[in-house]
C-alpha cells in the first residue's frame, strides 16, 4: 500500500497512511519521554527539589480562593520580618529592602510580582480540567513529565516548518531522550523549565509561521496568538528571555532576505507590540520591560527593519543594500556607546546577574549566594559532551549542509530565511549554554533542530541512491544500524551516567540534595514540625529548606528559596557562624521560635573507644561551612582549616552551628597511611562521635526536640539527621555581665 493511499476524508482533510505514520512516531516519542522522565517515582511518589513546593503552594491557593485572591496575595508565611528590626541589623549588614512596600511591617511576599504567574494559573486551570480523579500534589507531581513530554510534538512542528515532516520527526525523537531537557523536567519537577520551554516553542513556531504564510488572514492571527504564547512563555520562565535573541537578530536580518518587505511592514511591527504589551500585562515583567535590556532587545530589531525597508524604497538599486547594512552598523555602533553610559547612570533597566551572565559568560560575581546555587555553575567539557553527545557531530554536520551551495537529491528546500533563523538560533543556543549548566537546555534544542536537519538529509540522500539490489539494500541497512547505534550508546553507556540514568535518581525530599539513598528523614520532620507545633510558630533554617518548611510544615519561615532578601540570608548565614549567646540574641530579635538544621554523613563500620564513628561531609550543613563564611563575609581561617572546609576546633566549641550539630570531633585519620591525629593535619580526615550538646530546656539556649529517625539507627551506613531546636525565650546569656547573677540563681 502507497504512503499517499488515503485513509478517510474530514472536512478538506485526506488522512492518508503518512499520516498514521506521522502519529505514531510523535506517540513513540511521547511514550518514551514521558517513561524516561517518571523514574523518580520508584523511589516515590514526590515533588523533585525545592522550588516546586511553593509552585504547588501557589496553585493550591489559586484552587481554593480564585485567580482575583491570587493576585491580591501576599504571602506572610515567607521571609518573616519582625516588625522592629533595629536590632538585628549590625554595622555590616544594609537592610536595602526592609522599606519595600512588598515587605512591609513583618515581610512577606507580593507572590504575583515575584513568581513565575503562568506557572501557577496554567497548572490550576488544567487540573480544575482534567485532574478531577487526583489530589493537587499527585496532578503537579505529573504535570511536568506530561506538559515535558507533550512538547515533542511542538519541536515536531517547528522543525517540520525548517525542513520538513522527515526532520521533524527526528527532532521529536531527539527531543525525547535529551539529557539536559529531561532532568529539567522529570516527574515532581514543578518548575518553570517544562511549561517554559513548551510555551517558547510554541510561540516561536506560531512567529516563525506566520511569516511564512501566504494567507494573510491566518498569519494576522498567528502573529497575535504567537505574541501572546511568547508572554506566556516569558511569564512561566524567566530565561525564556533568550528567545528573543534569536528573534531580535533574524528580524535584523530579515530586510536583507525577504522581499516581500510590505507583509513585513505590519507583521513584524505587529508581533511585537502584542508581545510587549500582553507583557506589560503582568506585574512580572511588568510595564519596564518596555525599556529594560530584553525589551528593547526585540524593540531596536523591529525599528531597524522599518527603517531599513524605507531606506531601500528610496536609495538605488546598487545601494539599497550598502545603506542598510550602514545604518545596522551605526546602531550597533551607538548602542554599543549607551551601554557604556549606562554601566554609569543606569539608565536602562537591566536583569539580574544571572541573566547578563547568559548574554556575557566572561562576567564574573561577587555575591557568594549567587555563586552557592548549583545550577549557576560554569558547565564543564565533559559535562557538555554528556549532555550533548552525538549531537555534536549531527549539527555540524547540520550547519555545514545549510550553508553548503551543493543541491542535494533529496531536494529539501529551506528558504534563506530560515536557514538564517536555524543558524542563529543554534550559535546563540551554544553560546548562552557556555555560562550556566541551567541554561544547557538552550544549547540542546539548538543542536537538536541542526542534527534534526542533518540525519533529515542523509536518510533521503542515502534511501534515493540506486544501486544494484543487494548493494542498496546493504548500504541502506548499514545506515540505519549506524545512526541507531549512535543515539542508542549515551542511552545506555556508561552505565552509572548515561541519558536514562543520569534522571533515575530519588526525589531531592528524600535525599536532602545528598547522594545518600532515599529516606523519610525529611518527611518525618516536616510532618512532625506540623502537628508538634504551635500554628503561629516561626521556623529558622538555612534557605534550602524553606519552601519545605512552608509547605509541608505550613510554618512561617525567615529565608527560602527565592532569596529575594539577601541581608536575611547573611543574618543567618552570620546567627549560626556566632557564638550561642550573640546566635540567640539574633534570634530572638527574629522572634524565632524552631531551628532546623541538616547534616548527613556516613556511619562507619568501626568504633572509637567503644563509640561509634562518624564521617560528616556528605552534603549538609556541616558541608555548607565554606558557603556561610563567605556569605556572612567572615575570616575563613578562623572557621576553616587550611583545606578551607574541614572545620576549626573554634567552630565545633565556639558556634551555635558547632554546638546545634549533634556530633563532636574526636580524631583525624588518613587512610593511606593508616594513621591518626588529635590535631588536623593536611590529608587527615575528621571523625567524630555522637554527641548532643543542647538538650535541657531550662539552661541551654536552645534545646533538642526532635531527631529524624536516621540519627538513632547503627547500622553502618548512611546518616540523613535532621535535628529540630526550640528557642529557650527564658534564656539569660552568659556573657550579659549585668544578668550572670539571675543565670545563676535562675540555674540552681
């Protein structure tokens, strides 16, 4: 039966048996991205890092109370803020943001101007949709996955308008199996990443579409739909904004390859006024985003391109051309010169760092937090290549085809503009990759859409080559073995890191971002912060754990995820890097009522006086040391040895953290030469025994109430502790010379 061999008729629609091939490869591609992205779920059923519990927060609020309580809200169960601070702001620490409107009184947090909007109302809309059958937490726990895997089918239609069917159909297959997309949007990872990349995709393939139809009718509609889809993007995930880099360059170029420069005229003009002013719409980006960096970014391109076709209209025919690329060359020129004015009067409004980091990966910061973030890391070349493999031969083979003059047998035709747009598109998804491993997603879709093209034209190129029976037919074979076995190998080698098992690791609930095996250390504590305490109750803790304290415990926390308060996050950074007196005093001054903190380590299979022995250095606090110093802007010697992360001997005895950390350093040790020490020495290793040293509520400044089941096991192996200490109100310190005589008869 022919390929073409018509099935049945809809309306005008011949489905033919393509077609049924067409679906069937997109269902494929679904299927196995969506397998590949739920194996978190055997360890269990959990939202996967941090931020997706306050995404869920959100969208619990949206379906209890309504889109219009939503957008009123302001969050006072985050970032707590007494309502005199006087006292807890040294001569070291500017509280720039205390006098914010948004913060007021006791903080909180304006969540529709610091939140990720279309996140929380797309998610809530669904579910009331189709998650009837399921509570709020499993439906968010799946949305990612689903939403992850759906988009196969928008980079199928994307690419399908580059190259055709053939090359969209391998980019959803690609798609399905990308590394640095997948563990971006595996099962629980209620971020922005998923939803973000779908909405971008598609309203590049509704922008890119528009222009190259030629019926004007469905191209005005496209242009509006798509400039609204790009706001949905850009309000679901902020880095979407590296969309527009592409979009403002092949606008740039647009009046040097189209001549249809009337449609042009009104299209281009046209996407990006709905664009900027569905924008303006929300409060995040809000109305700047008309002259902030990203906004003008897709504003100077459009003003060009009308200036440029006017140019042409009236300059001769030999210097039409010439006159363009003048007037390009004298705005890159004087925007080169505002940028250095700005740099002084801050004329334009420009994002954060991360964000510039994206556009110039040669800037560096200062801010230790920001430097803290995992995700913000530098990728490394062999983290590249494991997260492209393959598809770094495949788009440069992609590239070389699109700008090879040679007119290949296939005879897939890609207009010039096109090839243009793929081209930018894949130099700017590598370079804005090269500065942050979140940002690998770019790279990928960008390698994805050139490798899509490349296999395009070697299938077709090596499926019409005629030669005698047995030698086409060998070739051919040979081929397709090839290219599987290609994209099979980073599947499945090597076996502890290769695409499948680099995402088949536990939900970051069960493992508090350690390598530890999965446990219910921290479940058990949120769950017993929660009904063990008083509603009221403000919980302290590093900001790793605030949005699950929120959350899970719906306790009112100081710090979270969002660090959207930085002197806070230092003020703690510096309470547990104190001595216990001037840690309590801090507290005290932040009404806290709880503090959490995390340690996890490694039980050994030996013991120390008949005690047993204890590694701590597995990803906890105790592991964090370096990170509070320099974000309290601390001596690190005074905390740190000369390896700068093995602890003093002022830390364990003279810190709140020291002494809130229920373990006590007995000896060092060297494996390789067996021996060990009472003293640090370089290549020794500290060991320690348990030890509580806060435990009596009428004394101590703080004392034990709870330990996660993992601390009392003894069996060798990993420990996962999570400790919680209530705040002793009644506390006098010890070193308040007016009041050590009521300690005293407070004590006997």
């Amino acid at each position: 039966m022919n390929s073409q061999t018509s099935l049945f008729q809809i309306s005008s629609f011949d489905f033919k048996i393509n077609h049924l091939f067409v679906i069937g490869i997109l269902i494929l591609a679904f299927s196995v991205s969506f397998l590949i992205r739920a194996q978190p779920a055997e360890y269990g059923f959990e939202l996967n890092e941090f931020d997706p519990f306050y995404n869920f927060r959100a969208t619990e609020y949206i379906v209890e109370n309504g889109f219009i309580e939503y957008f009123q809200w302001h969050d006072d169960k985050s970032w707590y803020l007494p309502s005199s601070i006087e006292n807890l702001l040294g001569q070291d620490f500017n509280c720039n943001d205390c006098a914010n409107p948004e913060r007021a009184d006791k903080g909180g947090r304006n969540v529709s101007t610091t939140s990720q909007v279309m996140l929380h109302l797309t998610a809530a809309i669904t579910y009331q949709i189709f998650g009837s059958n399921l509570s709020l937490y499993d439906f968010t726990i799946l949305f990612p996955a689903i939403i992850g895997s759906l988009t196969v089918v928008v980079i199928f239609a994307l690419v399908r308008l580059f190259a055709g069917t053939t090359a969209g159909l391998f980019a959803s297959l690609l798609f399905a199996v990308s590394l640095p997309i997948i563990i971006r949007g595996s099962i629980g990872w209620f971020k922005s990443e998923p939803l973000g990349i779908f909405y971008g995709l598609l309203g590049l393939y509704l922008f890119l579409s528009a222009i190259n139809s030629k019926n004007k009718k469905i191209a005005f509609s496209k242009i509006i739909f798509g400039g609204i889809v790009m706001t949905f993007a850009l309000t679901s995930w902020g880095g979407n904004q590296f969309f527009l880099i592409p979009m403002g360059l092949f606008i740039l170029a647009l009046p040097f390859v189209r001549k249809d420069h009337k449609f042009l005229l009104w299209s281009i003009p046209l996407f990006a006024i709905v664009f900027i002013l569905t924008s303006s719409m929300f409060e995040r980006p809000g109305p700047s985003f008309v002259y902030s960096l990203s906004g003008l970014s897709l504003i100077v391109p459009t003003i060009f391109l009308i200036s440029s076709i006017f140019i042409q209209k009236i300059s001769k025919d030999k210097n039409k051309i010439r006159n363009s690329l003048l007037l390009l060359i004298s705005i890159i020129i004087i925007g080169s010169f505002l940028v250095i004015i700005n740099e002084e009067s801050n004329i334009l409004s420009l994002p954060s760092f991360r964000y510039l980091n994206a556009v110039n990966p040669f800037l560096t910061t200062n801010d230790p937090l920001v430097d803290s973030v995992a995700e913000h890391a530098t990728p490394t070349i062999s983290q590249s290549y494991l997260f492209h493999s393959v598809l770094l031969i495949f788009s440069g083979l992609g590239a070389w085809f699109l700008l090879s003059k040679k007119s290949y047998q296939s005879k897939i035709i890609i207009k010039n503009d096109m090839k243009i747009f793929v081209l930018i598109m894949g130099i700017t998804g590598v370079y804005v990759s090269s500065s942050f491993i979140r940002l690998e997603v770019f790279a990928s879709i960008s390698l994805i859409i050139l490798s899509s093209i490349a296999l395009s034209i070697l299938t077709k190129e090596i499926f019409k080559i005629n030669l005698s029976n047995r030698k086409s037919h060998s070739l051919k074979i040979s081929y397709v073995l090839v290219i599987f076995t290609l994209f099979m190998v980073p599947l499945f080698v090597p076996a502890n890191s290769n695409w499948i098992s680099a995402v088949d690791v536990p939900p970051t609930i069960l493992t508090g971002a350690t390598n530890h095996p999965a446990s219910n250390d921290w479940l058990d504590t949120l769950e017993w912060i929660k009904t063990n305490t008083p509603e009221n109750s403000i919980v302290a803790s590093w900001w790793d754990y605030g949005y699950w304290i929120q959350t899970m415990s719906e306790r009112t926390t100081i710090i979270d995820n969002a660090t959207i308060g930085s002197w806070q996050i230092s003020k703690i950074a510096q309470t547990f890097l104190s001595n216990p007196d001037e840690g309590w005093n801090i507290l005290q001054n932040m009404n806290v009522d709880y503090l959490v903190v995390f340690i996890a380590g490694e039980r050994l299979d030996a013991k120390y006086n008949d005690e047993q022995i204890y590694y701590l250095a597995h990803g906890g606090d105790e592991s964090k040391i370096p990170w509070f110093v320099r974000i309290a802007e601390l001596p690190h010697q005074k905390y740190l040895e000369s390896d700068s992360f093995t602890k003093t001997d002022y830390f364990w005895n003279e810190t709140l953290l020291g002494k809130i950390i229920p373990f006590n350093t007995i000896t060092y040790y060297n494996s390789q030469l067996q021996l060990d020490s009472q003293t640090y020495e370089p290549g020794f290793i500290p060991l320690s025994v348990k030890e509580i040293k806060y435990n009596d509520s009428k004394t101590d400044p703080l004392w034990l109430v709870y330990a996660s089941p993992s601390f009392y096991d003894e069996k060798p192996g990993s420990v996962t502790g999570v400790f919680v200490y209530q705040i002793n109100k009644n506390y006098i310190p010890i070193n308040d010379d007016l009041r050590i005589n009521q300690r005293t008869n407070l004590e006997n």
